[in-house]
C-alpha cells in the first residue's frame, strides 16, 4: 500500500500521485513501517471524540491533527469548531475502518441512508378559529376533571366517615 506523507490517505500500490486536495500532484510513498500513522476519517470535535472512544474500546490507538483551524471561534462561542483527521497505525487500519463504518463515522458507497422523519407528513395548520375552539373545548374539559375529582373526593370521604359513625 502506499499513503500521501503529507495528509496520510492509503493508496493502491498503482498510484502514483495523491489526489487530495490540499496536497495534488504529492508523491506516494509506500508504506514500510506497520506502525505508520494513516488517515481514517474526519469529523469535529464531538465526532472525534466519539470515534477515538469506539477505537480506544476496540484496543486501537489513535491519534488526531486538526485539518482546518477556524481562528478564534472557539473563544467567541465556547465550543471548538475545527475539524480533525484521525490517524491509526497501518498495522490496524483494517480493524479501525470497520469499527468506524459500524458506529456510523465512515459511510460506505451506495449505503442507503435510512431517514424516519423524510416518511412524517406533517398535519394541515389549524385555523385561528378551529384552534380557538380546540382551546375552549380543552379548558372546559379540564375544569369538568378537577371537579369530578373534588365531588369524587368529598364522596369518598364522606361514605368513610359515616362508616365510623
């Protein structure tokens, strides 16, 4: 296998070039060292987070770089914006690659992404009307509960205290 030195993707043992695109035209080098960091995936910092934990729980190490730095959002909104690359070693970048597509941070090609909310139609908006008469419908009901509940406990108390009578 070969991999970018400078954004540490894999590459077929054909290619001869890196196609990402901050390093075009890079030279592969190949990989002779199993512990070789190389690039698993990106994300932000809760997604790295995320995925450094599954791979820590499956005995891979793992290690990040920031890919993008945004400057000083992090002191304007009190959250870190960047986006990071995990690295794993070679050595155990199969292993990691299939503990990154089972938790969801590596989307397959032609995986179907099944999305419950796409099949929720929403209901038609009421009308001021129709939604004045929901309210007052509502209110009533509620005021006729709490009474039934006060006649139900005055009934109850009082058929008590004439059994003690």
């Amino acid at each position: 296998m070969k991999y970018c030195p400078k954004c540490k993707k894999l590459y077929n043992d054909s290619d001869l070039v890196c196609t990402g695109e901050e390093c075009k035209s890079r030279v592969l080098k190949t990989v002779e060292d199993e512990q070789t960091s190389v690039y698993l995936c990106s994300g932000d910092v809760i997604e790295r987070d995320r995925v450094q934990a599954a791979l820590s729980d499956c005995g891979i190490p793992s290690v990040y770089t920031r890919h993008m730095v945004t400057g000083g959002s992090q002191l304007v909104t009190g959250m870190d914006l960047d986006s990071f690359d995990i690295l794993v070693p070679f050595e155990l970048y199969e292993k990691a690659y299939d503990t990154a597509v089972g938790i969801g941070a590596i989307k397959l090609e032609g995986e179907e992404i099944i999305d419950e909310a796409a099949d929720f139609e929403p209901e038609e908006e009421m009308s001021d009307r129709k939604r004045n008469v929901v309210r007052i419908i509502t209110a009533i009901l509620f005021i006729l509960i709490v009474a039934l509940v006060i006649y139900g406990t005055d009934f109850i108390t009082g058929f008590i205290k004439s059994l003690f009578t």
